[in-house]
C-alpha cells in the first residue's frame, strides 16, 4: 500500500517535470543548480561568504555548518543509502548539459539531504535565511529535473537535512559574542559605578 502510494507520487511530481524539460532557462537553471549542490559545493561557499562578513558568530556558523556537510555526506552515502539501495529513475530524459551520475543508491537525495542540513544551520541569526532555504529547495528539486533522483528519494532527503541540521543546531549552538550585552558601554564599567 505504501510503496503504490509513493509510486503515485513520483509519478505525478515527474508527469509535472517533464513539459518544463528543454526549456532553454529551466535547463540553465536545474543543471546548474544540481552541479553546485554536487558535493555540499554551494553550502561550503556559502559558509565561506559567511564567514568572511566577520564576527565571531558568523565564523561558528560557517565552521558548524562544514563540518557538518563533511559528516551528513558520510552518514547519508555511506549509511543511509546502503540501508535502501534504491535504483535510480530509469526512464532518463535527454541531457541537454553536462550532469554527474551517481552509481549510489536513489534514497535519500544526497543533494537534498545536504541542502536543508546547510540552509537550517546556515540560517541561524543570519537575515539571508530566506535566501538559504530558496536556495536549498532549487537544488532539491533539480535533482528530480535532471532525472537523477524520484521525487520521494527528494522528499526523504529534505526531512533527513532538516533533522540533522537541528540536531547540529543542539550540538553545537550558536552563542552571543563574550561582552555582548555590554556593547556600547565603556569597558569596565559596571552600572552601578560613578564618575569620581
């Protein structure tokens, strides 16, 4: 019964991919999509970028948020995928750009998985936050665009990557710089010291 039910569903979400297939921008923007999430890539610049703003927090947060691209790839690919062993969509479409294919099992989306792991750890105290998850969802689903993935291999990734960004979010949280609550006030100065 379930298995019918997510044959259903991948059904359906391909019949909806296939008329938006060789449009010249969708094309562009689903092949490069899924070239910048092979790998963690895009989260890993997008660590860096944060990173480079300055501060304290965000140099955790780009630290967090690699290392935990390092360590979601090896639980999904290395545990997860050998769990299912899934095959991948059969039936590929025409490739009008380059793509790389994955020998690993379909389920859960590697890209996926690691999408929402960066974006939910990525996003922590950042005002780019919507940014990161628009981001995160393109690469999910030109995974299904580009014929590498079935739409429930996709799914499963997005709530692996949310979990384990959570979890990353408990492990390791993020904290207000050491003197935080002082900003503005002259160092060394309490507030209920007076002016001699």
């Amino acid at each position: 019964m379930l298995r019918s039910l997510v044959h259903a569903f991948d059904d359906r979400v391909e019949a909806a991919v296939v008329p938006l297939r060789g449009r010249r921008w969708a094309d562009r923007i689903f092949y490069t999509a899924s070239a910048l999430g092979d790998f963690g890539l895009i989260w890993v610049v997008f660590a860096m970028l944060r990173a480079l703003r300055g501060g304290k927090a965000n140099e955790r947060a780009a630290l967090r948020a690699v290392a935990a691209t390092g360590i979601e790839s090896v639980l999904v690919n290395v545990l997860l995928k050998s769990l299912f062993s899934r095959g991948r969509p059969e039936e590929q479409p025409d490739h009008p750009l380059p793509v790389r294919q994955p020998l690993s099992s379909s389920f859960p989306s590697g890209h996926a998985t690691a999408a929402f792991c960066g974006a939910t750890l990525l996003s922590d105290g950042d005002p780019f936050a919507a940014a990161y998850f628009a981001t995160a969802a393109v690469v999910a689903a030109s995974r299904v665009y580009v014929g590498m993935h079935h739409a429930s291999d996709v799914v499963g990734g997005v709530v692996v990557g949310l979990g384990l960004g959570q979890l990353g979010k408990a492990i390791v949280p993020m904290h207000h710089p050491i003197g935080a609550a002082s900003a503005g006030r002259p160092s060394g100065t309490g507030a209920d010291e007076r002016p001699l």
